[in-house]
C-alpha cells in the first residue's frame, strides 16, 4: 500500500498558508493598521531619540582620562 499523505499534507498547508496570507494582507491594509502602524513609527523614533541623548550623556560623563 503506497498512501501518498506527503502530497495531502502539502496541499493542505498550501491553502491554509494562503488563507492566513489573505487574511494577513486584508488587515494590513485597514485602516485600524495603518493607525497603528503610525503610532509605533512614532514610538520607535522617539525612543531612538532618547537613546542618542542617553548616550551622549554618557559620552560627556565619563571619568575616564584620555592619554
């Protein structure tokens, strides 16, 4: 008996692969997503904002000498 459940597997994880896929695309192109993505832009910039100035903080605080 040869069963070919290999194949079936593939098919079947091909379509629920693209199901999720559909899905994924239709969210990310809502409007609630878009918000959303603007709003973690902004938190990601102002982070990195605060990190520039924490290390030059550190930079300028040093008590190291330099020779």
């Amino acid at each position: 008996m040869d069963c070919n459940c290999k194949s079936g597997k593939f098919w079947l994880g091909l379509g629920l692969g693209s199901l999720l896929g559909m899905v994924a695309y239709h969210c990310a192109k809502s409007e609630k997503a878009k918000i959303w993505r603007d709003k973690v832009s902004c938190a990601a910039q102002s982070a990195a904002d605060k990190a520039g100035e924490w290390v030059t903080g550190v930079k300028g605080c040093s008590t190291k000498k330099e020779e």
